[in-house]
C-alpha cells in the first residue's frame, strides 16, 4: 500500500526550521567537544585555540541566534568543522574569532595584540565589509574582498565555507527571501569553490542543504524515493558486497567495500538537466573500494572485474591522471546482479581522506609529502584566477559575474617536463599553459611538445599530459591567440601585449600609408608641418600627429583622405591635388597588424593583396582578385605586401564537390586532418545532382599549403571538384 507524502511545501519547511532549532545542528559543539577534536595539535596550540574561544564567549556575550541559542553556538560550530578537517590552530582560532570584528566591535588591531597577525588576517578577511546602498553591491563586494583575502592567505575561504556550511545547516530559521538568495549564493559561489579546492566534504553538504532550502518538497520526496530505491535494491547490494569482499579475501588482498548512497542534489541536476525521470537517474548502485597503496587498487580493480563482467565506457583512471583539484580514484561500471549497472570507485585510504578535505589536508600525518606542493598549486591556480579577474573586472558585480563563470568550468591538471602541475580549464590550449606558467613565457612561445609529440599552439590540452614549450625572446603575441586563449589570465595579457605593440606597429603602418599618399602628390612626410594643422586635426578628430597616424595605421582613417585635408592645408607651398589610385606598396606585418582578414575571400601568405580601412572593423585586407574589395572605391584601396608570418595559421574557405557515396562527408574531414589543415568550420549545402556541394573554412600557414591541401583532395576518389570561396570563377557561394 502506498504511503501517503505530504504535498505542502511550507510542511518541510517547518521540518527544517525544526531541525534547524536542534542543539544538534544549532550548537553540535560544546567547549569540551572541540578540545576533545584537537588532539592532532600541541598542547601549547590546544591552550591558544581554548584562549581565543573564551575571549569570543565574552565579546558576543548576551547575543542569540535566530535559532534561540546563545550566539558563541555559532563559532564553536565553526571551530568544530574546522578541527574535523584538522586545520591548524590558527584557522580554528580564526574560526571561533570569526565574528567578533563584524559583531562586536572588536578592531583588528587588537585580535592582532592578543592573537598575533596571522589569525587577525584571517578575520578580517572573512568579516563582511559595511553595508552599500544596492544589496547586490553589498553582497558581490563581500564575495570580492573574501576572494581577495584569500589570495593572501588560503585560510580565509576555508574559514569562509566552515561559516557557511554551520550557517547552512540553521539556515530554515530566517525569512523565505533571505533564505532563498543564501541558498542561491551558495549554490552558485560556495559549493563550487569548495569543489574547486577538493574539499567534497563540504561541497556535498552544502548543495543539499541549499537544494532543501529552496525546494524543499522536491528534496525531501528524492530522499524517499532513493529509500525506496535502496530497499528495493537490498539484495543486488548485498550481493555485489559479499561477492567481491569475498574475492578480496580469496586473494589474500587486504581491501573493503561499502555501498554508498547518492548525492540528492546531484540527482536533482541530472533530472533538471537532462531531462530524466527518478528511475532513469538512479540507474546505478554505488560502491567505493578502499586499499592501502596505489599497487592494491589495481589489484582490486582486477578483482572486480573478475567477479562482475565490466562496462568499459564507465571506465577513468583519475590515480594515473588526477582531477585539477587534486582528486584521484578509479572509476570503473560493471554488470551487476539481475543485469544492474553498478558503479565502483577503487582509491587508498589517503585518497579517500584527500577527497573529502581537498586543500585542507594539512596535517603532516595525513598525508604524504606530495600533497603539500600539490595543495600549493592548487592553491597557486586559484590565487592567480582571482587576480586575474580583479585585474580586468570594472566593479565588484562583474567581478562577482566572472568569478562565477571560471568556478562552474570543468578544470584538467597538466604536467610541465620538470614535473610541476598546471591547473587549466577544460579547452584550454598551449598558449593557456604558456600564459599558466607567465606571462613573459606566453609572450614568447613559438611552438610546443605535447606528450613529446610536436604541437601547434591552437592544440587543446587534456589532462595528464606533459607540455614543453618552445620560446624566442623576440618572438611576440599574435591576435590570433585570442581565438584559443579562453583563460582570463591569457586573454587579459595578451590583449595588454598586443596593445603595447600594436601601438608601435600601427603607428609605424600609419606612417608608410600617409607617406604612400601623399607621394602621389610628390610630397613626403617631412616636407608638411604638422604643426599648423591644428584644424585637420580638429576636423579629422585627433588632437596631434602621431594620433592621426595611429587612425590611420589602424584602419580608422583612409590614408588618402588624411592626405588630402593635409595638402588642402597647404595653401602657398603645395596645391591641394586628387590622389589617383596605385599607391606604392605597404608591407603588413603579419597578423599582429591591427587588420581583419576578410571572410569574404579569406587572404593567406601569398595571395596578391590589397586593405582598406574602415570605421567598424579597422584595417580589412582581401585578395586583390576579391570581387567585395574590387567593389570599393578605388581611391579607398591600397596595395599590400606579406611580411614575415612566422608559420602562423590563417582561415580561408575552400567550395568542394563530393560524390554521393557513403561516408564521403567523413572521408572528406579526414582527408583534412591528414593534410595538416585544421577544419574550422564544414556546412553541406543542398544536393546538386550526382554531387553535393560542401563549404569548408580550413587553417593553412600559406598559399603553398593550401595548394597541397587542395591538391591532395583532388586526388581523393569522392572528391569531384575542388574550388576556393572567392575566385572569380566561383559562382556557387
């Protein structure tokens, strides 16, 4: 017979609030309890940490919580999470002290006289900053001076998300709107910084708690249909257990494992995502292998397989290539009892504890002493995202914004030939490595080894692999990076690197493009003062000469246009003439150049070129033979010469005819790949007889290449006719 559920919202919100006013969630620790937890300090820190507790008992004294419970409830809660995750003395001094600046107007300078500095920094990088007129403000503010604060010391977000978590936990007593907007803040900042930094512990609490905060009813009817599921499941969990517990024990291999139950909110997203049903989002029984050493997980893994038929698709070896934040287990799906697919993580026992405390496994008796240069780039890379952002962020709100876009990226960690880790978004390509490691090596690569293996660098990385960089000290940013730069840190460098020299180059192209125009006039340069010509330069809205160079090197003024207001100006050395056309020819320095190549014929090294410019996208180069550019006004075009291109990569299209067999349009992409050019973009248009029409845009370094590349498609059996997007024949386009 079913159960009857209640169908009220606000019914599990009253459970909550309930439960919230529990001495169990509001005041889990008493003094006694968390000394009890501080065994792993001396007794010298034991004694600090009981100092720093009685001073916060006095200093919030008469305070309550919304709960009805004395105020001090709430920091020893924080200092008790704080010592469940061993952190030293310090951060749980400053997590019992973490109010009393906000609260009770204590100043830092005096926690500083009777704590010392380093615990005073904490607090007051955790404190929350003075109200601001717009709450939006007022909370991005915070959320930038705690992100900052932790660049300084790692400590002040660890204290930050032991405060929330305590908060979480009583969160059901406060008001329906603040309720909501705390839990969303969570969701959206707290819960991905603490996987950010391999503290699932955390991670996993808060998402529940705050999922429960705002639907309460959906949380509540996920736990009891995962009851359901699991008591449904009792005898294929039973089995799965017994069965390979028992081949553990046949091998002599000394391992355990335990069925564990799903994360709720994780089946919450799965089921708002995806979209999916309960029953289609529990597909899985979990269960996670411990072992004493890496050898034994292996080992393990051989025995499960042996015992259950494996799923090979569910397969990750996170030991041999761990997660960015330092996470390492192996993920492996079997065939389970009755046909249920069955998910088993094999990790150590120090895996297990770095899993669920990330950054924070400090202690020297946790772990092994890798752990701590691996905490420090863990910590190196989040640092160095936070000044990033903070550099190139115009207020708190849209630092608040972009923060919360790197937080919800995927990471993969990456290996330099000495070994060092380098923390990267998924997508991330050389030049993001090259910029990871700083920002003069990312100015200056040239090329990579990936794996050993030569790759450009446009190549995107994946975890576990090891780059070598290759550098030039006169080598320089090209704007084609920003194509496959995605990390701020690379982006923001390398538009500040080609503004520096795009300044110079633009200045020095504005230059010979004037100088171009007005020697159809026989006039140089040097022969105009420059400065009589405050009206041109009024008229032309630039306030001096080498303003009105750098518009015109960067395609914001026509060259022939500037000349002629300059000789117009002239009225007793040189009569004001029409410049014709056949300009003498400007040399472009590769794509460094503040110049858009034109989609519409897409130049490469080697075509015969001409560049106009214009207001909306600067500088525009096309092939002479173009019809667009033959379309412009003579006057406006002005003949150009590649310089030296450095192998770049340049985009153009490419019309191709193949024939209607099966897979042509896949035998096509790699004939592609194997002609070295790197396939931007494929559209098939509509069938055209016996063939059908596909429009490619392809990566060559120049026109040579390009002819192999056409070349080598031409001899391909499928292929019928080969055409560039822009010849004058072309007709289909």
């Amino acid at each position: 017979m079913a159960t009857n559920r209640p169908t009220s919202s606000s019914y599990f919100v009253g459970v909550l609030a309930e439960q919230a006013r529990s001495d169990t969630q509001a005041a889990p620790f008493e003094l006694s309890d968390l000394i009890s937890k501080l065994r792993y300090l001396t007794p010298q820190q034991i004694a600090e940490v009981r100092e720093a507790c009685k001073y916060a008992e006095r200093a919030h004294e008469g305070q309550t919580r919304k709960t009805g419970h004395s105020y001090i409830t709430h920091p020893l809660a924080v200092a008790g999470i704080l010592a469940e995750l061993e952190a030293d003395h310090e951060t749980v001094m400053a997590g019992v002290l973490h109010d009393v600046i906000e609260d009770c107007n204590v100043t830092k300078e005096t926690l500083e006289t009777r704590f010392g500095i380093k615990v005073a920094n904490i607090v007051d990088g955790v404190t929350k900053l003075a109200e601001f007129s717009s709450t939006q403000e007022f909370h991005a503010t915070n959320i930038q001076s705690i992100a900052l604060a932790t660049v300084k010391d790692p400590r002040v977000i660890v204290v930050k998300l032991a405060d929330r978590l305590h908060n979480m936990r009583t969160l059901a007593v406060v008001d329906k709107n603040k309720r909501l907007a705390i839990a969303t803040e969570t969701l959206e900042i707290y819960a991905p910084i603490a996987q950010r930094l391999g503290i699932y512990v955390i991670k996993n609490e808060l998402e529940d708690l705050a999922f429960a905060a705002k639907n309460s009813f959906r949380s509540d009817h996920i736990t009891y249909a995962v009851e359901r599921f699991e008591n449904a499941n009792e005898d294929n969990i039973r089995v799965v257990q017994s069965r390979i517990q028992a081949h553990f024990n046949e091998i002599g291999l000394d391992a355990s494992i335990n069925y564990h139950s799903p994360h709720l909110y994780a089946i919450y997203h799965k089921m708002k995502h995806g979209p999916m049903t309960f029953d289609e989002a529990m597909t899985f029984l979990n269960f996670r292998v411990l072992t004493h050493s890496t050898e034994d997980c292996y080992r393990a893994l051989g025995a499960v397989h042996h015992v259950f038929k494996p799923n090979t698709r569910g397969f990750h070896d996170y030991i041999a290539a761990r997660k960015h934040n330092g996470y390492q287990s192996i993920h492996t799906q079997v065939i389970g009892p009755r046909g249920k697919l069955t998910k088993i993580q094999i990790r150590t026992l120090q895996m297990e504890e770095f899993a669920k405390r990330g950054i924070t496994t400090i202690h020297p008796n946790a772990m092994d002493t890798s752990v701590e240069g691996l905490n420090e780039a863990l910590m190196k890379s989040f640092a160095d995202t936070i000044e990033d952002i903070q550099d190139h962020a115009d207020n708190a709100i849209d630092f608040v914004a972009k923060f919360k876009h790197d937080l919800v990226r995927d990471r993969i960690l990456v290996y330099t030939p000495d070994g060092d880790v380098i923390h990267l978004p998924i997508g991330a390509s050389v030049i993001d490595f090259a910029y990871a490691i700083s920002t003069t090596l990312g100015a200056q690569c040239t090329g990579s080894f990936v794996d050993n293996q030569p790759a450009p660098l446009s190549t995107v990385l994946e975890t576990g692999q090891t780059v070598d960089v290759q550098t030039e000290k006169s080598s320089m940013p090209s704007p084609a990076w920003l194509d496959y730069a995605i990390t701020p840190r690379a982006r923001n460098a390398i538009k500040r690197q080609l503004d520096r020299s795009s300044h110079s180059l633009a200045l020095k192209t504005g230059q010979r493009l004037l100088g171009a125009a007005l020697a159809q006039a026989g006039v140089t340069l040097e022969d105009l003062d420059f400065r009589s010509h405050r009206k041109v330069y009024k008229d032309l809205n630039v306030k001096h000469r080498n303003e009105l160079l750098l518009a015109v090197g960067r395609g914001q003024i026509q060259p022939r246009f500037a000349a002629m207001k300059l000789l117009s100006s002239v009225k007793d050395e040189t009569p004001s003439i029409y410049l014709e056309d056949g300009l003498s020819t400007v040399e472009i320095v590769n794509q460094k150049l503040n110049a858009t190549f034109a989609n519409c014929c897409g130049p490469v090294p080697g075509d015969q070129i001409v560049g106009h410019g214009t207001r909306q996208k600067g500088f525009v180069v096309h092939r002479r033979a173009c019809a667009t550019s033959k379309s412009d006004k003579k006057a406006d075009r002005v003949p150009l010469t590649w310089g030296d291109t450095n192998d770049e990569e340049f985009s153009t299209r490419l019309m191709i005819w193949v024939t209607g067999e099966k897979d042509s349009i896949f035998k096509l992409a790699s004939a592609l790949r194997l002609a070295d050019a790197a396939l931007l973009r494929m559209d098939a248009l509509p069938e055209q007889g016996i063939t059908n029409a596909v429009r490619v845009e392809i990566k060559v370094r120049n026109l040579d290449h390009l002819k192999r590349v056409s070349s080598n498609l031409r001899r391909s059996h499928f292929v019928a006719k080969v055409q560039r997007v822009g010849d004058r024949t072309q007709s289909e386009d």
